[in-house]
C-alpha cells in the first residue's frame, strides 16, 4: 500500500516501531477501560470457559498467518539482497585479469567497469523505487562497445573475452532481475492487511473480554498482547519492501566494486 511505503521510506523504524506500540497498547487501554466499565459482569469470568477454548485456536492461526508471510517477505529480502550481491560480485570479478589485454584496451575497460559501478550505485534510491537513471544504463552500454572493441591477439584474450562476455551478459541480467524486483515490489496487497488486521483484532478482543477480577493484571496481560501485535505488524510494514528501510537490501555490494575499481594499479 502507498501508505506503508511512505512510512516505510519517511519514517525511522525506530519511530514506525514506537508509534505502534504506543498507539496499539493505548487504544486497546482505552477500549479495555470502556469494557471494564460497560460491563461489569465480564469481570466475573463466567464466560472464560468458551474463551479458553476459542482463544486458543485464535492465536494458534494468529500465529501461523504472521509467521508466514514474515517468512515469506524475509525470502524477498534474502532474494533481492543475493540479486544485488550477484551484480556486485560479476563486476568485480571481470575486473580481474585485464593484464591480458593491451594497455589501451585494458584501461578502457577498467574506466567502463568503474564507470557502471559509481553510475549503478548513484541511482540505487531512484531504482529502490523502481525508477533506473539513464547514466547506469548509458554506462552498460558503453561498457558492452567497449568489450566490442577488443580485438583478441592469442588464444589466452580469446578466452578471457569469451569469459569476459559472458559475466557481462549476466551483469546485465542481475541488473534487470534487480530493477523489476523493485519496480514489482509494492509490499502486501491490501486483502492480505485485511486479514492481518482482522485476525489481530480478534486475538486483541478476545484479550479484552477475559474475564480477570484483577485490573491490574487483566492491563498487563492486554498490554503484553497489544506489543506483540504491534511487533508483528511492525515486521510486516518493514519487511514488505525488500529494497526501502531499515531490512532492506544495500547498494555496498556495488559501492564495493567501485572501492576495487579505484584502488591505484
């Protein structure tokens, strides 16, 4: 939702984490206090034989539903964060070797590889978002006429401009993957938040209605409740975009190549 991902681009983790916690505690608080007083009868317990039974399997789904879709986001992180990885690696990889070519030719390369490094790693904002900066692109393709222009004297360029070609290729292909991971990722769609809030509502509302003579621990037991809901769904807004916040993916593996890359030879 375009709401999340405001937060999630806008907002500290640390505050989106506070705000709910505060937020989800204080209103169930509220909504508690009011029970307590409308309906005095609840604290006798009378009907705490059905909420055992129900309240159980409540938590029991409660749990399942958050722990997989959290385990499902943190598989899209892991996914974009080996995407990013992989681009990162093959650009440091075909930086290696250049000796075997001619000076010219060795230095061309090196500045096209340094120059898709610094361009790919000044756009990773814009491309978080799913939005590519022409210069990364412009930098790939001058990179490609680069290699082009290599023309092998023994078998050794030969094979390294075989090699070089294809790490080339599946530059270009993780590049890809990664922008189109971005430009999909709008984190969970709103059926799913539907679901999450209506099963974190009742988990909440069954904890409300328990019957407890003492108020005070009937506030402790709700406000212990209110944090884990807020927990979970705190994990669900940052974890829903691979590539924005805090657990997100990083562009190091990028900014790592153009350390290599400048490193005097």
């Amino acid at each position: 939702m375009a709401v999340t991902r405001w937060i999630v681009i806008n907002v500290p983790s640390w505050l989106v984490l506070a705000g709910l916690v505060v937020g989800i505690a204080g209103g169930t608080a509220a909504v508690q206090a009011l029970v307590r007083h409308r309906f005095p009868r609840l604290e006798r317990g009378e009907h705490n034989e059905i909420a055992q039974f129900l309240f159980p399997v409540i938590a029991v789904v409660y749990g399942f539903l958050i722990g997989f879709i959290v385990l499902a986001l943190w598989g899209q992180v892991n996914t974009a964060d080996q995407t990013t990885r992989a681009e990162g690696a093959l650009a440091a990889q075909m930086a290696r070797g250049l000796e075997v070519l001619g000076g010219a030719e060795r230095v061309r390369i090196r500045s096209g590889l340094l120059e898709y490094g610094r361009a790919a790693s000044a756009e990773w904002t814009d491309a978080a978002t799913g939005r590519a900066r022409p210069g990364a692109e412009t930098a790939l393709n001058r990179l490609y006429g680069a290699y082009e222009a290599v023309r092998p004297r023994d078998d050794t360029q030969r094979a390294f401009l075989a090699t070089s070609l294809a790490s080339l290729r599946e530059l270009s292909k993780a590049r890809t993957e990664r922008l189109l991971e971005a430009r999909s990722n709008v984190g969970p769609p709103l059926s799913l938040w539907l679901v999450i809030f209506l099963t974190s509502g009742l988990v909440l509302g069954f904890s409300v209605v328990f019957g407890c003579r003492q108020a005070r621990m009937h506030y402790g037991m709700v406000g212990a409740v209110s944090v884990l809901v807020a927990a979970n769904l705190f994990l669900v807004v940052e974890l829903g975009y691979p590539f924005l916040g805090e657990f997100a993916t990083s562009p190091e593996p990028l900014r790592a190549v153009v350390e290599v890359l400048s490193t005097p030879r």
